[in-house]
C-alpha cells in the first residue's frame, strides 16, 4: 500500500504537480491535495484511486520502494 509521503515523494522527484497527478490519474484535485495531507499508508482509501496514482507516477517514472526493513520509499526507474 502506498503511503501519502512516498506520493509526495514521487511527484517531487517528477517536478509534477498536484494538478497535473490529477489529470494523468484521473482522481480529482482535492483527493489528490487530500491523500497528500495525510500521514502513513492510505488503508482507508478505495484501491482504485490508490492504484490510479501508482500508476500515473510509475508512467511517469518512479519506482516505489516497498518497506523492507529500512522504510518505503520512491526513486526514479532506471532509463530502459
């Protein structure tokens, strides 16, 4: 599950903003601006507009770092 800081994270790396998260995903500007206020995992948000986010910044090109031991987090994908 992703968290609201690795989504601030990635859109940081991207020099994206909230608006422009909000067009490529799908979810609206104040969901997005809302997600990005709170702390931790996003577990009481529906999957699908989780799974819209991910989606959009992976396309964008980030990879989220799932916790293993030293936090999740979020880097830039490797060039293909």
């Amino acid at each position: 599950m992703l968290t609201a800081e690795q989504i601030r994270a990635a859109r940081a790396l991207l020099r994206m903003e909230q608006k422009d998260l909000a067009e490529r995903s799908g979810v609206s500007l104040p969901s997005i601006k809302r997600l990005e206020q709170m702390n931790g995992a996003l577990t009481a948000t529906r999957v699908s507009t989780v799974e819209a986010i991910r989606t959009a910044l992976e396309t964008a090109g980030v990879t989220f770092i799932a916790q293993n031991g030293g936090g999740a987090g979020v880097r830039l994908a490797k060039p293909e």
